[in-house]
C-alpha cells in the first residue's frame, strides 16, 4: 500500500527538520508518496495569504500531513498559519506525548506524560477586540450593563468561549487514547475557582464523560496553578493530562522542559479522520538554513503518524533507532551534547542519517 501524504516542509529551520523526517519514515520502508503543500510568510507575495487554498485542499483531499513550524508573520494582519489550520480542518485535540530518552541531559529521568490539549476554543478562538477601537467601547458598555462590573475604558478585550460539546469532545478523545493505549489515569486541568462559566464549565462537561469510563479509566481534577507546581515536584504522580486550549498550550512547553527541551517534543493534531503531524516547536529563526537544529521533535512527530497509520512496526523501529541515537551521544546535534559548543556535533541531516543507519 502506498500512503499519499502532504508534507508541508514550513519555513525558519522547517525545510531542514522536515527533510531529516522525511528521509527516516521512507527509510522504514513504509511506502509514502509525499504531496509537498506551502504556507508561511514566504508564500504571501506569490498567493497573498500565508495558507494557500491549494494547501488546505491537499491535506483536505489526503487526511493526513505532515508539517514543518510556520514563522507567524509580525505586523502583516495576518494570524498565526498554524492556529489557522487547525481551525479551518477543525482539528480539536492537540496530542503531546511527553517521554524522558536517555541520554538526554534534564534534571528528570522516566517521564511518561501525555497531554491532551482543546485546540479550537477558549482564548485561542481569535475573538480579540482592540483597545479604542468604536466596536471595542460598544462591547465595553455592553458588559457593564449586564454584569454590573466596571472595565477601564482603554481596555483591550478577548473572549475566552468554551462549550460543552468541545469539553466533551476533547474528554472523550482523552478517554479513549487512555484506553487504547493501556494508560491509567485522566488529569482534567483548568481554574475552575475562578473562572466558573468556563473552566467550571470544562470540569463538568470532564466529569460527565469520565462516568462512561468508571472502573477502566481513573479520573480526576486539577487546578492549573496547582498543577504547575506538582508536575515539577511529582511527575511521576500523572498519566493523561486533558486541558483546555491556552492551558494546554503552557502546560505542553513544562513538559518539554521536563524531558529536556523542545528539540524533542512531538505532536500532533486530530480531527474526525485527519491528522496533522508536527512538532512542537517553532521555525527558530536564527537557526534557519545552517544544518544545526535537532530534528528529533519532527521525526517523533513522524513517529505518530506512522502509528496513525496503523504502521506500527514501523513506528516502533523508528523510534527505537532514534532512542538508540541519542543514547548512544555521538551523532547528535549540539543541544544533545553536554557542552553546546562541542566540536563533535553533528548537523540536522547527519544526524537523520544516524538514526537512518540505527533502523
Ligand atoms: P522556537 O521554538 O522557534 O524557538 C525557541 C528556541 O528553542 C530556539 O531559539 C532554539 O534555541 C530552541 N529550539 C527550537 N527548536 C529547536 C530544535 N529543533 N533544535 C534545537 N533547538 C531548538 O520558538 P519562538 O522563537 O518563540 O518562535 C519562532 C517562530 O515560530 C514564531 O514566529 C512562532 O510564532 C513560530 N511558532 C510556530 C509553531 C508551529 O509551527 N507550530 C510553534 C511555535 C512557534
């Protein structure tokens, strides 16, 4: 069988990392005709949008891509590429697998963490209005009038909507990952104290789904704050962490800095039948172009896809020949080596070409 995939190389270090995965998912045998699809702030001039028709078409048409880190273009009325995506393609859960591989330098050993983060509601809706705009003074007015509450007239506003339905969507995603992965326990996380139509709401709508999963799956409640806290002083404690989208989002990067760092956190995003493959960090500018960043984030994000795909076999060795390499120390970028200036370092491709040589 052969897997037609869209590969969205991105920009900054993207076209680098996505190579280096590219090349690891074709070298496990796994029979893959790569739709290559742009987007990012390179591509404005020649389409006039960061994100081309063209683009969503083809992960539209293959239900599955995978992607590069997107620039956010600063000052060009344009939002970020990458919440875009997951929006137009409604692609609702933002998985994070979190685990510790050996040999890489952090002050924890034997994390096992996976996040499940809301990524279509919440702050992240894009509902923004701007400070002193007339649309902005009217809402301001609006809100006094039905909740009694004063806000500064030179406020800037966002609208933090969170339903039901994507609660008990994102929850049952949650549950079932659980399930299908031989996991224990569920953590719904939010500030429920305080902000009770939102993140109350969220708890709910966790409770009521974590009922069809009594006596298979553990259940319980934490508040954000709280959590930070516990997660840096007892990991250990926590399996399947389920949030809201903003939370999620912050929560993600502790993690990484858990297992070491965002050079090997992966990702992804699903929706109903499609699924975006890509790492967790971003298109690092400065490092664009120069052979140097670790690929490792994207060929584990590479690594979910091909267990997606249902190519476990596949997904299994890759991951063990990327385990294999930086365990090992010697073929790995300068962010895996103890000093960061080590001459020994070795690029983003030969590194690939390491883990390549472990399958
Ligand atoms: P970033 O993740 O791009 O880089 C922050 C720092 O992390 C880098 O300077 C580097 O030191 C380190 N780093 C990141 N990736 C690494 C890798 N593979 N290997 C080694 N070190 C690595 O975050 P940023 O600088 O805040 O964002 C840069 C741009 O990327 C922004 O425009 C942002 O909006 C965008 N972004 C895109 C995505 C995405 O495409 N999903 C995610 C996050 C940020």
């Amino acid at each position: 069988m052969v897997y037609k995939i869209t590969l969205i190389p991105g920009d900054g270090i993207g076209p680098e990392v996505s190579e280096a995965a590219r090349h690891c998912v074709d070298a496990t045998g796994v029979k893959i005709d790569w739709e290559i699809a742009e987007a990012g702030a390179d591509v404005i001039p020649k389409y006039g949008t960061p994100l081309p028709a063209s683009t969503l078409a083809s992960i539209r048409k293959n239900k599955v891509a995978l992607k590069g880190p997107l620039t956010t273009p600063i000052g060009t009325g344009f939002r970020s590429v990458n919440v875009a995506i997951r929006k137009e393609l409604d692609l609702y859960a933002c998985l994070r697998p979190t685990r510790s591989y050996k040999g890489v330098r952090s002050r924890y050993e034997n994390i096992d963490l996976v996040i499940v983060r809301e990524n279509t509601e919440d702050l992240y809706a894009g509902i923004e209005f701007e400070e002193g705009k007339p649309e902005t003074k009217t809402l301001i007015s609006e809100i006094e009038k039905l909740s009694k509450k004063n806000i500064r007239p030179d406020s800037g506003l966002s609208i933090k909507p969170i339903s039901v339905s994507g609660s008990k969507r994102i929850a049952k995603f949650a549950f079932e990952y659980a399930v299908r992965h031989q996991r224990k326990k569920v953590t719904a996380i939010s500030k429920a104290n305080i902000m009770k139509f939102t993140d109350g709401l969220f708890f709910s709508a966790t409770r009521e789904v974590a009922k069809d999963y009594e006596g298979k799956i553990e259940y319980e409640e934490r508040l954000i704050d709280n959590m930070c806290m516990q997660l840096v002083q007892k990991p250990e404690l926590y399996d399947v962490l389920c949030l809201p989208n903003l939370y999620g989002d912050i929560l993600s990067d502790l993690c990484a800095g858990l297992i070491g760092g965002l050079g090997i956190a992966p990702g992804a995003n699903l929706g109903e039948g499609i699924a975006v493959f890509e790492a967790i960090h971003g298109s690092a500018p400065k490092y664009a172009g120069q052979n140097k960043v670790n690929p490792t984030a994207m060929i584990l994000s590479a690594v979910l896809m091909l267990d997606y795909l249902g190519e476990n076999d596949a997904a299994r060795r890759l991951d063990n020949a990327v385990a294999a390499v930086i365990a090992a120390g010697k073929d790995v970028t300068y962010d895996l080596k103890p000093d960061r200036n080590d001459p020994t370092a070795v690029g983003t491709s030969q590194m690939a070409d390491a883990i390549i040589a472990a399958l």
